[in-house]
C-alpha cells in the first residue's frame, strides 16, 4: 500500500507538471521562503536569545551597519535595549559581558568564525614599519605613504567582502580595490626577499630582531618545516593591517582627550615635566612605568572608551554549546564578543561613559587595567600588545 508520503509527494509532482515552469520556480522560491520565516520564527534553537524580530531571518541590518561604519553605535543601542547578550542575526549573536570575553577568549575550543576567511591580512605607520619590517616607512617626513592607501583599500574590501561574502566569487575582477591589495603583498615579499639577501650577504645586523626576523627563524609546528614564502606573507600582510590603523586611532583618540579636557592635559604635562624635567632626555619604558602612572592611566581610559578595534570578534560556539551569561547557545553559532561593550560593562566599570583617567591609579586601578580587552585576551591577545604599551 502507497505510504501517505509518497501519496503527498505523487499529488504535489501532479500540480507542478501542470504549471509551467517559470510558476515552478516562483512557487518552489515562495515554499522555501514562508519555511525559512516560519522555521526561523518558531523553531530555530536560538529563538530564545533577545534581539529584535528582523534577526532571526536577516543579517543584512548588521551588514548595513558594518559597511556604514556605524557598528559600534548600532551594537551599543541593541546592548542597551536586550542586555548582554543580543541575537544580531540568523546565526551570529553578539556579547558585551567582561566575564564571558574572558570566557570564550581563553580557550582554543572557540575557534575563530569563518568571516575572517575575508580577511586579506595587514596595516601600518612608521612604528609598525620598524617593529614589523625593521625599516621606517617615512610616512611622516613623506606626510602619508602609499601603503597606507594600500592598507586601507585591503581592509575595505574585506570589509565589504565580509558584508557581502558572495562577492569573493568575484573578488579578483574589483576594481582598484584587489590591485592594491596585491602592492601590499608585492611589497611584503620585496622585503622579505630583502632581508633574505642581506643576511645572505652578512650585512643585517643579527642583534636586531624585529617580528619578520621572527619569522624567519620560526618552523611552522605542523610540519615542522620554515614558513614558506606564501605563510611569511599572510603573516606580514597581516601584521601591517593589524598594526597601523589600531595604533594611530588610539593616539589620535589619546589627543582628542586631552584637547577636550584641558586639565588632563595639565595634570600629564606636569606629571611629565617634574619627573623629567630635562626636555632632552630620552624617556624609557621602564622610568615611564615607575614615574608616569597618570600618563599611563590616561592611556588606558583612551583605549577603555575608544578602544581601537569597533567591531566585534568573532568566535564559533564548540561542539558542546556553551553558556554565556546564563543563556544556553547551541554548537555553530558566530558569538560576536563585542570589546567596546565590555568596556562599558556595568558590572566592572562606574559610571562607564565617563573620560576619568583616575580609575586607573592605586591598587584597585591596576587590577582594573586587566579588565581592559582593547587587545582581547587570552590564547589569542594582540602580539602587538606588548610593542604597543612600549
Ligand atoms: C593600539 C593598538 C592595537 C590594538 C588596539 C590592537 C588590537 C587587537 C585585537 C583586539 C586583536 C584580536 C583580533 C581578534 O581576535 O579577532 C588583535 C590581533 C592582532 N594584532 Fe593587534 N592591536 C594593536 C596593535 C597591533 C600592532 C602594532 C601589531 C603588529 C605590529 C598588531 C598585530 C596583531 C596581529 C598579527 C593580530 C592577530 C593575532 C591572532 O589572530 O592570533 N596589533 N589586535
């Protein structure tokens, strides 16, 4: 006897050999879709998760928001209005709790999500030239240099290849946008082929170790092997995208402060002048650490209110699911953890909008320091971190 199955699929094949097939495809498109809403609607596992109703079946809004560059001020309207954790789109939640960065940053079982497949990799100013390459760009005698406009053309077409992944299809016939991502990569093989030479011929100086100098000598552990020509790339394109904009958004932000609120200005200045009052001296780390701890803790509120990096990080969930502040979120799921939410986390930090550097000083200012995630935390913190504080 014929199942009621194969009856239903009989009757159903009967109707579509009688339209035509332009009505086929309009009609098959309308089942998938009315199954899409009512299946992300009512039967998707992270109905549970707050956010607003057009998340659960678009992720364009956050798109919109990422490509506009108004991410940042889009995550913190949803934060405030849903809490710690908001659904921001079909699979993606984001999560501006401290305790859950620290959480999911600290483990390798959170893998980093597949949208870091947009990333080209790379960024720089004349500080990341030297720390990267060894070598000063010049961009500033040179008021701004051209790899700046390469840096900046590869991070806007990952960007908008992250907003819109389709287009990595076509990535390779953008206009403008991919050949200067490839000066970038040209750029960072010339250097490296470079160095290559010049210790070849004995004349780099073996005492200086910069990070492509790491590189150089480092053996990928999963074959045991040097990095090839292509890894050395990815990882300098990768160091230049990482390192120029993030650090001179914070000092341009570190400015703006002190031209907003003069007598921070005052107090760091005269902080500065009494501990060194040579203007000729050369300021170490290590004297700047021990004498300057009000310039430091304005440092610290810069990256704590403007921290750098606007959008969030993004993270799988692991096999097993994992609970985020008391919310169960299932295997697969991109968990955005959102650094400048953190930074306003009520739970951490008082009056959270407030530019106050004093937050920082005494004891109970320095273990606050540790709750600053401007370079992430954990297993994958910024390498640029330590470089960045010197
Ligand atoms: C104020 C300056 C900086 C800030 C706020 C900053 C922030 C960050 C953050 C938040 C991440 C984590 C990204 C993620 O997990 O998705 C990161 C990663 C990274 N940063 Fe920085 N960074 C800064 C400067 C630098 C500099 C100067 C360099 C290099 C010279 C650098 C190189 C890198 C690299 C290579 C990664 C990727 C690490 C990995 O995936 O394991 N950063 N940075």
């Amino acid at each position: 006897m014929e199942s009621a199955i194969g009856f239903f699929v009989r009757k159903v094949l009967l109707v579509f050999n009688s339209l035509n097939n332009s009505k086929v495809v309009c009609g098959t498109l309308c089942i998938y879709g009315v199954y899409k809403v009512v299946y992300q609607l009512f039967l998707d596992p992270l109905r549970h998760i707050p956010g607003p109703w057009f998340s659960r079946i678009s992720g364009y809004p956050i798109r919109i928001a990422i490509l506009s560059g108004n991410l940042t001020d889009y995550l913190h309207s949803l934060h405030r209005k849903y809490g710690p954790i908001v659904r921001v789109g079909p699979n993606r939640i984001s999560d501006s709790n401290t305790k859950d960065f620290k959480k999911v940053m600290s483990s390798y079982k959170y893998k980093k999500s597949t949208n870091y497949d947009s990333y080209a990799n790379g960024n720089p100013t004349d500080v990341t030239g030297e720390l990267a390459f060894g070598t000063s760009f010049h961009a500033i005698e040179n008021d701004g240099y051209v790899i700046i406009d390469w840096v900046n053309a590869a991070m806007k077409s990952t960007i908008i290849i992250e907003a819109f992944p389709i287009l990595k299809l076509i990535q390779h016939v953008l206009p403008g946008i991919k050949s200067k991502e490839e000066k970038l990569r040209a750029f960072c093989l010339d250097s490296i082929k470079m160095r290559q030479d010049s210790i070849e011929n004995n004349i780099f100086d073996a005492r200086r170790v910069d990070i492509l100098q790491m590189y150089l000598t480092s053996i990928n552990t999963y074959n045991q092997k040097p990095l090839s020509y292509d890894e050395l790339m990815t990882e300098m394109v990768t160091m230049l995208i990482a390192g120029v904009d993030t650090t001179s958004i914070t000092l341009s932000w570190l400015l703006t402060f002190y031209m907003l609120y003069p007598c921070v200005y005052n107090k760091t200045i005269e902080e500065i002048r009494t501990n060194f009052p040579d203007t000729d001296t050369v300021i170490k780390y290590k004297d700047a650490r021990e004498k300057l701890p009000y310039t430091i803790a304005t440092v610290y509120e810069t990256l704590r209110m403007k921290g750098s990096v606007g959008s969030d990080l993004l993270r799988e969930s692991p096999e097993d699911g994992v609970e985020l502040s008391g919310l169960f979120i299932p295997y697969g799921v991109d968990i955005g953890m959102f650094v400048a939410g953190a930074h306003v986390d009520p739970e951490v930090w008082d009056n959270p909008h407030s530019f106050f550097p004093e937050r920082f000083m005494g004891d109970n200012g320095e273990s606050l320091k540790k709750e600053i995630v401007a370079f992430s935390s954990g297993i994958r913190v910024c390498p640029g971190k330590k470089y960045v504080n010197v």
